[in-house]
C-alpha cells in the first residue's frame, strides 16, 4: 500500500511540478510528456460468455465480478511496476445473433474502458441458440490486438456448458493457434466435472497451457461484508466530485460512470459496489478521453489545446495558470481519497481473511478466474504483495 501510494504522489508532482523549494510551476504539457512509460507492464484478458438461454447465473456473476477480477492486479508487480489490465468481451451461443457469424459478437475489444465494459455486462440478455466453442476462441484470437512481448500475460477465459468440440470450427485448433501467440485458454465448465472431461472442456486448456476450472453458475457470489465496507463506499462518492469533464463526449461518459455506480449498488450484496470503489481508486480505472485529471498524465497532452468549448463551465473563464491551480487542487484531492481507499481495502482484506468460511466447495466465476490468473501471471514475472 505504501509503495501504491508513492506511484500516486509520483505522478502528481511530475504532472504538474509541485515542489518544496517553491519553484515555479513547469507547463502543464510539457511535464506531462513524462509521465507514460514505454515500458508499463501490461495484462491483457478476454473473456468469452455463453449467452444461450441456461446461462443467465452466468451472466449475473460477471456483472458483479468484473471489478474483483480487475482489483486483483492492484497489489501487483512486475519489474517492480503495477501492470495495466485490458479487458475485451465476447458473448456466443445466442440465436439473436448472426448465424453467418456462428452466433458470436464481439461486445468489446482490449480496452481500459471499464465503464462500458461494465455498462455492457449489465445489457446482457440470454436466449436459445448454438454454442461454437471453437469459432469464439478463433475469433477472438485472430480480432484482438494481442501485444507480442513475451513478458505480457495474455488469457482468454471461455465459460459455457455445451460440447466443447461442437461447430465448424476445429476448437483443438483454435486452442493450438492461440497458445501458438502466447495466450493461454483457460476453460470454465458450467455445471458438473466429469460432465465437463466428457464434453471436452479440459482439452482445450490442456492444449493451450490454461486451466480447466468448473462453477456453480447458479451460486450466489459470497460477500463478507467487513468493517470498512460503508467508508469506502462513501469515498467513492468523494471520489467522483474530483472528475474535471471535458470534450464532446464528458456528458455521455459521465452518465456511463454514475451509472454503473447505480448498477454496482443494485448488486451490493455481492460485493460488487465495494469492489467498485476500490478499482475506481486504482491506475486501472483510467478516463483519459473524457477526465483532465487522467488526461494531463498523458505523454502527449496539452492543456493549452484543449478548446475552451470544451472546457467545463467552472474552467473557461480561467487563465491558463488558475487552469493549472485548478487541476492541481483535483490531482491532490483524487491522490488523497485514493490513498485512503486502498488503505482501507488492505485492511479489509486483512478483516476478509479471518472471517472467511466454506460456504461451498464449488467456485462461482470470480474465484475460478482468479486462481488461474494469479498462477499463470507469476510465470510471467508478475508478484503480489505477501
């Protein structure tokens, strides 16, 4: 937690020159420039989600379980850096889409976006259709801008209960090609074990170094709820008055962040509003595009080129150095909440651990998720915090 914390205050005294010796304060965008390294440790996960009628439990978990899946990566390091996490989203085997398509959409690809990937999630609907295991993990495969450095942990992670083997698509060759690119195929068998080794969901991730893992898609995700639940939850609040809007598109994603908070609330007994909070005060939850918060950490940026029309109202009247004071103040205040929250979560997660019991043998989505991906991602380099 402390060396989160120093990243933080790191990247708030190079974005905008904050010194003891009173020096005067560099440009904004000249400082900036700094800020994004080459060599930022990256992870890259694309989940694939059956969609077909009987897997609406399914559906209800990766709502919830999107932000403990992406919290995971907050105490981890590589190189002695904490990794950014892509997340792309596929939905198949629903008969309202496209036949010629083999039933398969991509919802969205690699992106930081975790607003709408969330946004997404909480649109989707099940219905009947065919479940081509094989042609998703090609499409997925051959669609996504995989990165090509050995050192990037790359997973696809498909969830489903039909055949494993069954469509057009040869799914031991859509495994082989995969791992053929570095990313390993870990499967998740919805329903009974031995049914899973029968439909073949084990060979898939025996041919591309992944996991064969099986869930209770049905379950309720377990919650403990801990001591430090409601004060984090209310720093998300605090947290949300330090976004600056900016440009065409702030309105829209400034709706998209209200509401997936409104749609993490909805789900609080899973967890999920908690979890939240705590990825909104992590790197992971990035906005460059429509927050100048995120955006003056940006190599390239320039707060001198950004239209006054596109400037929130508190901002255009502003010269360009109370433009900078302005920011100043927002870095610091986010910097401080999030400081708190992770403090906060550490402690939780202290509290979590003496309180957990067995409350099934069965894992539901995030727990499998998660034991695969922490054993496969310190192959790559990538330790947590003991």
């Amino acid at each position: 937690m402390k060396t989160q914390y120093i990243l933080i205050a790191t990247a708030l005294t190079a974005c905008l020159a904050i010194a003891k010796d009173a020096q005067p304060p560099a440009p904004v965008a000249e400082i900036a420039k700094v800020e994004t390294a080459a060599d930022t440790p990256l992870v890259q996960i694309a989940v694939l989600l059956d969609t077909s009628s009987s897997m609406s439990g399914l559906i209800e978990q990766a709502k919830t379980q999107l932000w403990k899946l992406v919290n995971e990566f907050i105490t981890a390091k590589q190189d002695g850096k904490t990794p950014i996490v892509q997340v792309a989203l596929y939905e198949y085997g629903k008969s309202s889409l496209r036949a010629e398509e083999n039933w398969i959409r991509q919802i969205q690809p690699l992106t930081r976006d975790l607003d709408k990937v969330s946004e997404d999630l909480f649109a989707l609907t099940t219905n009947g259709g065919d479940e081509y295991c094989g042609a998703v993990i090609q499409r997925a495969t051959k669609d996504l801008a995989w990165d090509t450095n050995p050192k990037v942990y790359k997973a696809i992670f498909i969830a489903g209960n039909e055949p494993f083997n069954q469509g057009p698509v040869d799914s031991k060759k859509s495994c082989q090609n995969a791992i053929a690119k570095g990313i390993i195929v870990n499967t998740i068998h919805c329903g009974g074990e031995s049914q899973g080794i029968a439909e073949h969901w084990n060979q898939g991730a025996l041919l591309a170094d992944g996991k064969y893992l099986v869930i209770d898609q049905n379950q309720a995700i377990v919650h403990i709820e801990a001591p430090q639940d409601k004060e984090i939850v209310k720093l998300n609040e605090e947290l949300n008055k330090t976004y600056v809007s900016y440009g065409k598109d702030a309105p829209m994603a400034k709706a998209r962040q209200i509401a997936q908070d409104d749609n993490a609330a909805a789900k609080a007994e899973s967890g999920a509003q908690v979890q939240r909070a705590i990825s909104k005060a992590s790197a992971n939850y990035c906005n460059t595009g429509w927050d100048l918060v995120d955006a003056c950490k940006e190599k390239d940026f320039d707060i001198t080129k950004v239209k006054e029309a596109d400037l929130p109202e508190e901002m255009r009247k502003m010269s360009v150095e109370e433009r900078k004071t302005y920011l100043e103040k927002k870095i610091a205040e986010r910097a401080a909440i999030q400081k708190q929250v992770l403090a906060l979560n550490k402690e939780r997660e202290a509290y979590v651990v003496t309180q957990r019991k067995e409350s099934s043998k069965t894992d539901t989505l995030d727990t499998a998720m998660t034991k695969a991906l922490r054993s496969q991602a310190e192959k790559k380099g990538i330790a947590w915090e003991k």
